[in-house]
C-alpha cells in the first residue's frame, strides 16, 4: 500500500480506527527492526533438515535444464545438462522426457537404488552425480555411454556389479566399502577414488588398465596386491596404517606419483624398496616414525636418485649430487666390509 493511498484511507475512518492503524504500523516497523537470522545452508548441512520428501515435477525439471545445443537430427533445440541437486527428491521419473541429457546431477536428495531404476530409459548420459543420497549398492541401471560416476557419501558397504562397459571415472569416497572388487569387467575405467572408507587390502584387486588410485584415510597395513595395477601413475595411500613397502614390482613401469605420508613406516630403509619404480619422480613420506625432515630427505634421494619432488619441495642439483656421492661412499664401505669378511672366511678354511 502507497503512503497517499494509506493517508486517504485513515482520513475516512474514525478517530478510534486512526489509533488501531498507528499501532499496527508501529508493530510492523519493530517487526522490521528485528529480522530474524537465517543461517543459509550448505548443500552438506541441507541433507537431514526437513522432512519433506519431493516428487520431481515436469515443469520443475524444464525450470532445472542447462546447456542448450542441437538435438541429433539437427532441427532442434536439445538441452544437454539436467542439475537437480539439493531438492529433497525420493521420486525423478519424469527426467526420462529429457533423453538428450548428457550431465546429470541429483546430489544430495533423499534417492535410493529403486529411484534410479528410471536412468535406464537416459541412454545418452556420459556424466551421473548421485553424491548424498540414500544408495546401499552399486548396482545401477546400464547406461551403454556413461563414462563418469559419483557415488560419494552413500550407504555403500561393498562394491556389487556395475554394468557401465564404457565407465572411466568412478568416485566412492566417504562411504563404509571393506574391500576393491567387482571392477574387472570395467576395461575402461582409468580413475578410482575410495578415500574415506574401511579397506583394509589390495589383494584380489586386478585393474591392469587403471591410472589413478586413491586410497587415503582407509585401514590399510600393507601394500601386497598393489603390483597387479602395472600401468597406474598416481597411487594416494597416504593417512593409512602402512608400515612395510613390499608389494611393488618391475612391472609398475608407469607410476609417477607415490604419496605415502600419514603412515606407520619405522624405518628408512623401507624406502630402498621402491627402486623397482624406475618412473617415480614424485613421492612423499612425511609424518611416518623415520621422518626427521631433512636429515633423512639426503637419505631418501641416495636410494631413489631419479625423483624430480620429495615431500613438496623440487630437488635441486646439488642435493642430486650429494646424494649420488652419499650412495658412492655408501657402497665402497660396504665393499670393503664384504672384502674383509671374505678374507676372514678365506683364513678360517685355511686354518681348517
């Protein structure tokens, strides 16, 4: 209501009406001077708010499309990206009106495997985000392109069958899976991501065409099983329970990247395992029982003279060098212990 249209009306009303109208326009600019907060929620603080559970309608999903392009036959308009997330969803069936959706993203809603069974009629998806839902398996509709999969932050205890043959990336970070497996089938995954769960072994995992592995804030003792992943290039064990290094072969020709911070390893020389590496160029080892900083980074680059960065820092020439001369001086003292030792063993026979 205007101000002018508010003064013709009070100058209509009683005497006692003016009286009421005043008081309801005091109350409602002390109701203005104090606003309530309203703290605005993340994404991750939404989940769990309300109770309110959300079928998705068809207006609601058009209202949600991004990405607009060509459809196939090049006479119309197709868009390409459906982004749903943060809504309280328990029911998306609608979505399978938009069958040129490539990206589709239903983080954080209230879905589980029953809501998805729908993904089976969006053949063209190549990217699904599914982070912070109410999933209890792996086990999703076949999709014949999909190449990217996030499963983050789910009720997943194992991981069951996935039947995505082209699947590439997959994210199961922040759920409760024990162990890697019934990923064989999957010749074209190249990225895996389980930080945050309960595996305690690599043995049995057998992904021969896998690049990047990350493991970090798991329960892992050991690394036994790792030398089956013969063309990974980034391994990330760090924040585990790792104390030997056993496990690594001749065959991982292609590993570039190893991080092993936040572990138990006692001993330096553990780290002499990894000249099998013959493509390491960047490791990181801090914050285990042997860690002295640089005490022992002379000592880590005198075993592994090709690393290019050791815990952060580049390695310079000098440091190469001086190591390269620790390791000469290293191996002519331990020769000539060996060479007294035969001589003593020689002088004993022949006293014999």
């Amino acid at each position: 209501m205007s101000e002018s249209e508010s003064e013709n009306e009070f100058e209509e009303e009683s005497e006692e009406d003016e009286n009421e109208a005043d008081e309801e326009l005091k109350a409602e600019e002390e109701n203005q001077n104090f606003q309530p907060v309203v703290k605005k929620l993340s994404p991750y603080e939404f989940e769990g708010k309300h109770d309110q559970r959300v079928i998705l309608t068809k207006d609601e999903a058009m209202d949600s499309l991004k990405r607009p392009g060509f459809s196939p036959d090049g006479l119309g308009i197709a868009y390409t990206e459906l982004d749903l997330k943060s809504r309280n969803l328990i029911n998306i069936e609608v979505i399978t009106s938009f069958k040129y959706v490539t990206y589709l993203n239903i983080s954080f809603n209230k879905l589980n495997n029953k809501s998805l069974s729908c993904l089976r009629l969006m053949q063209q998806l190549i990217m699904v985000r599914v982070d912070n839902n109410l999933l209890t398996s792996t086990d999703l509709p076949h999709v014949a392109f999909l190449q990217i999969l996030t499963l983050n932050s789910n009720n997943l205890e194992k991981i069951s069958k996935i039947s995505q043959p082209n699947l590439g990336v997959l994210l199961l970070n922040d759920n409760k899976v024990e162990r890697v497996e019934n990923l064989d089938s999957l010749k074209n995954l190249r990225r895996l991501s389980l930080k945050r769960n309960v595996i305690t072994t690599l043995q049995g995992i057998n992904l021969q065409w896998l690049r990047y592995l990350y493991l970090q804030e798991n329960r892992l003792e050991s690394l036994n099983g790792v030398d089956k992943l013969r063309n990974l290039i980034v391994l990330n064990v760090a924040d585990n329970q790792i104390a030997k290094l056993d496990g690594f072969s001749l065959d991982m020709k292609m590993l570039r990247e190893l991080y092993l911070h936040n572990n138990k390893i006692s001993s330096v020389t553990e780290i002499s395992k990894l000249y099998k590496l013959v493509a390491l160029r960047l490791l990181t080892t801090g914050n285990n029982p042997f860690s002295k900083e640089d005490e022992d980074r002379q000592e880590i680059l005198m075993r592994l003279l090709r690393l290019d960065e050791l815990n952060g820092r580049k390695v310079e020439a000098t440091e190469r060098k001086e190591a390269y001369e620790l390791r000469l001086e290293r191996e002519y003292e331990e020769g000539s212990e060996k060479s007294e030792e035969l001589d003593e063993e020689e002088e004993e026979e022949e006293d014999n």
